[in-house]
C-alpha cells in the first residue's frame, strides 16, 4: 500500500470512528417531561414568586431555550408529536380525544427507536397520553402492561376541595388544596422520582433511553401541605399578564378561544389567588421531585456519560386572555421550558458538550427533539421525521436553524407561528392575530389590522403549511366511558340540566335484548328517542348533564346514564361500570 492510499485508509476510519460509536460507548439519555408547564420557573422570569432551584441548576448546567414552543397545546397531540417526531398537521393527531395508535399504528416512538439501536429503554410516569405502549419499552413502572403511566396517588375522600363544580361542563379535576401526607404515602411523582433515581444509580449494561414523567403541575394542584405553606395566601400576587379588556381587539374566533368559564366561576367564587397558590406549590413540588432524579444522576456512575432533555408538553392560561386552562395559541400556552445538558466527551456529534449557562432565545419546536436526540447519539436518523436538528444551536446558541415554530390547535387549520420577536396566529376562518414580542410580551396589543404590518404578516403567511391532515374521527371503542346506573326498586331517574352545547354520545347495546333509549326532559319526563338491538351502537346528540334513561321494549326501567363534560360512549350492560 502507497502511503498515499494508507493516509486515506487512516483518515476514513478515523472519520467513520467519529460518526458511529458502537453501542458500548453510546451516551445515555435521561428525558424529562413535566406537564402542564408553562414560563413560571425562575430561569424564565414569567413568575416572581416561583420557587424552583431544580430547574434553574438544570438549566445552568447545560442550555436554556426562552423562544422553544409546543406543537400542539393539548397534552395528546403534543407529546405524539414529540415522542414520534411527527408533524400534528401530517398525522391527523390534533386533539386529546383521539387515540395515537388507531391514527399511527405502526409508528415507531422514540424509546423503541433507541431499543432497535442498541439502547435499553425504560420510563415511569406520564409521557404518552394515559397509556404507555408497552412494545415500545424493555421495563416500565407501573407495570407496562397495565397501560396506566401515572403511579397510584393520594387524593382526598370528599371533593372538591377548594373549587365548587359548577356543572357538568366543569372538568373534575379543577381543584386545588393541601393534602396531609408527603413521601411514598403520597405516591405519584413521588414514586416515579424514586423508580427513576434507582435506575440512574446503578450501572446498566446498556446505554439507556430513561424516561421521566413528572405530571405536576397538572390538574388537580393536590400536593402536600409544606409546598402550600411556602405560599402564603395572602401573599399571593395575581398574574402579571391579565389585563382588563384584552380581548377587545380580537377577531370573533379569538374572542371565543379566550373567554372560557372556567376563569368567570373562578372569579366568581373568589378563587383567583387560591388557584395561582395552587398552581404555584404543585410546580415547587414537581421541582423537588426533579431535584431528587438530578441528585441521583449527579451522585450515580453515570453522571459524565448522560444527556438530559427537560421539556414541558405545553403552557397554562391563568387569567390571561381571560382564559384558565391550555388549548390556545397564545404566547402563556405554546411556550414552554426547554433545557438541554450534555457533558463534556459524552456525545460524538458534540464532543465539546453544551457550554454550562447558555441561553438560546431563537424559535424552536418540540417537534425537533427527535432527530436532535438521534444525532447526538449516533443513531442513524429515522426514515420520516418533521422537525430539523437543533444541533448548530447546541454548539452556538445564537445561531437559526428554523425561523419560526409552528404550534396546531384543535380546530384544523388554526395555528400560532413563532419568531423571534414576533408571533403570528391564524384561525380555520382565516381572521388573524399579529404581536411583537420584544415590545409586548403578554400579547396585549393585535396589530394584524394596522396596515404598518401587512409586510410582517406577509412573512408569516408564507409558513402556513399549505396542507392539514384531516382528523380522523374517534372510534367508539376509545371514547370514554359514562357510568351506568342500575336500577333498584326504589330509584329515581335524574331529570336533565343541560349546561353546554351539543355533543357526542354513543350508545353500545351489550344485553341481549333489545333496549329503548329516553332522552329525560328538565322535568323529569321520559321523551323516547330510538330503539338500540342488542350488540349495537348508536349515536346521538347530547349536551353536558343530560340524562338519559334506558327501558326494556315493554317499559321496565333498567337504568340511566347522565352526560359529563366531554364525547363519551353509554354501554348498556348487566353490571355497574365500565
């Protein structure tokens, strides 16, 4: 061989030794999701009175994104997205009502796709939207095979606790108020921290995808008694981004999007400061359950050779845009925390690691979290996937790799689009809403009208992706399930009080006879509405707190199910339950 040919043999091998490590020296990847999430940690200033040391260490270890949004501001769509690093406008994935393995059967989630390379996968607590999907992990706590993400947790006995439900349209979980226990009593995050912490303080014999759900500061704010007592009431400060009249400039799309009841019973009942408490303690909890997973990579053999991703699957409206809840696409609800950390020599494609204190304040999506992870590690790139590698960014936080991030609502065709200093929102019925950021941070000021800004809006117009997915409708079998009320002698059927518009109600017929199905009027009178024979469903319209009662084809009285807050499914059956 001329050593001409041996330099070049050297230099390829040195170049493929460089681009693919093998599996041994792979680093690991301890991902974290917390939920419900928005700015109000201390690192991203959006509340002052924010107690969280966990993530501003995290965040000073490695780097902070502040412009890093969501891709769909509902718990579902989001995390689908994230986990299988598909674009909700190419999957169909929009709302929390659908079912990600009847819309992507087939699609490979990102511990899977470690598994397939090499990684041994595990996890513990919310990452997928209430179901873990068991092939796609080596080891799960719960137990995999229960499909149940979230570890048993204390709740209270008698609720609500601080929140009066003011009627069928009121998601249950709407509730805030300190619990007498703490620790392993407790359960939930608790346990999910410390199934975490074992794994990171042991050695593997592979490098590992270790996956953390964190699911405070998700409804209901049910913690234990100390993380309240660091908030005293009345110390408490309403948020800073309310403003009376907000909504004045809004198109008619937006207006509805924003006013929501939640925040006018809040309001109404003087809970306003309780729930930002609330809010306040169940994100001081969730930092301290962080804290005690980053304690336990830090002391553990694998502290040098471990990448840390934390990410939250949206943001939270407490008050601003007079909405309470997520669901929109404004700034309070696709902004959320980014962090990522990689230690010095632990990744190939980064070997210099992530400067400790970065801050990048360039747009980015979520939806770049998988090919990002996949660089990083040296894993082939996966075959179909929608977001771009913020990989540049980690080597120099100023530097572009996208300039916007696109978040999806429910509604397809409605989006927000963010930019650096500006942000965008187009609704299904093409009315618009403009923003700058650096001058308007709370998104006070609509500037879509003002003709000093067609050129910007221009701008924004052109990311519009020229098609959406259509949804695909819910199957019966995955809508949830209201409870059936058996009848005894003495029982009474509720009469209807209907509180919201109309609604998907499917009936399933699992007796063995044919059944008649009464829609009951406010004054308690049967109104017959269809004939259902047995092994058949059917569907019909419904409002939150109709009920409905169901008969024999002779008249004798079986039993009644009241409609709830959302689409749901009444299965007819001998027993109670579902």
């Amino acid at each position: 061989m001329t050593l001409k040919k041996l330099t070049q043999a050297i230099l390829a091998t040195s170049l493929l030794a460089t681009s693919v490590c093998t599996a041994a020296d792979k680093p690991n990847v301890l991902f974290i999701a917390v939920d419900d999430l928005n700015d109000w940690i201390g690192c991203m200033g959006g509340n002052e009175q924010s107690i969280t040391p966990n993530f501003d260490r995290l965040a000073a270890s490695g780097m902070l994104f502040t412009n890093a949004h969501c891709v769909a501001p509902a718990c579902n769509p989001s995390r689908t997205a994230v986990m299988t690093g598909r674009s909700t406008h190419k999957t169909g994935v929009y709302d929390n009502g659908q079912n990600m393995r009847d819309v992507l059967p087939d699609e490979q989630i990102l511990p899977e796709y470690f598994a397939k390379h090499g990684y041994w996968s595990g996890g513990s607590g919310k990452m997928l939207h209430y179901f873990t999907d068991a092939r796609s992990w080596d080891e799960y706590f719960p137990e995999k095979s229960k499909e149940m993400p979230i570890p048993e947790t204390y709740y209270p006995s008698k609720r609500p606790v601080s929140l009066e439900h003011a009627g069928p349209w009121q998601y249950v979980e709407t509730d805030w108020g300190p619990m007498p226990v703490e620790g392993k009593e407790f359960g939930g995050d608790y346990t999910v921290s410390e199934w975490v912490s074992n794994q990171l303080s042991k050695q593997h014999d592979k490098p590992f995808f270790l996956a953390c759900g964190i699911y405070r500061p998700h409804e209901p704010w049910f913690v234990p008694q100390k993380y309240f007592d660091k908030f005293p009431l009345e110390n408490i400060k309403l948020p800073p981004a309310y403003k009376d009249g907000d909504l004045d400039d809004l198109p008619q799309v937006g207006k509805n999007t924003g006013r929501n009841r939640y925040f006018a019973h809040i309001q109404k009942q003087g809970q306003w400061k309780q729930g930002v408490q609330g809010y306040l303690a169940s994100i001081n909890y969730a930092d301290t359950m962080l804290g005690r997973v980053l304690d336990a990579l830090e002391n553990g053999p694998n502290k040098d050779n471990t990448i840390v991703v934390l990410w939250s699957d949206h943001g939270w409206h407490l008050g601003s845009k007079e909405h309470w809840q997520k669901y929109t696409a404004w700034r309070a609800c696709t902004r959320i925390p980014l962090m990522i950390k990689v230690p010095e020599h632990c990744s190939p494609a980064l070997p210099q690691g992530i400067k400790p204190g970065s801050i990048s304040d360039q747009p980015v999506s979520l939806i770049s979290l998988f090919p990002t992870l996949t660089e990083l590690c040296g894993l082939p790139a996966k075959s179909l996937v929608d977001g771009k590698s913020i990989l540049p960014m980690l080597k120099d936080p100023g530097q572009e790799v996208d300039p916007v991030a696109i978040t999806y609502l429910h509604r397809v065709g409605s989006i927000g689009i963010s930019g650096k200093d500006w942000r965008y929102i187009r609704y299904h019925d093409d009315s618009e809403e403009l923003y700058d950021i650096s001058k308007d941070p709370y998104e006070w000021d609509n500037l879509a009208s003002n003709p000093d800004f067609t050129v910007k809006l221009e701008e924004f117009r052109k990311h519009i992706p020229k098609h959406f997915a259509p949804k695909p409708r819910v199957k019966v079998v995955d809508l949830p399930a209201l409870k059936w009320h058996l009848y005894k002698q003495d029982s009474k059927t509720p009469a209807s009080k209907v509180d919201g518009g109309n609604m998907r109600l499917a009936f399933v017929n699992r007796l063995k006879q044919p059944v008649i199905i009464h829609r009951v009027s406010k004054d308690g009178t049967l109104v017959e509405k269809a004939e259902l024979k047995s092994g058949k469903v059917i569907e019909l319209k419904s409002a939150p707190g109709t009920s409905w009662a169901i008969t024999t084809t002779k008249g004798n009285k079986l039993g009644h199910f009241v409609h709830g807050d959302r689409p749901a499914k009444a299965v007819i059956r001998k027993s109670t339950g579902e």
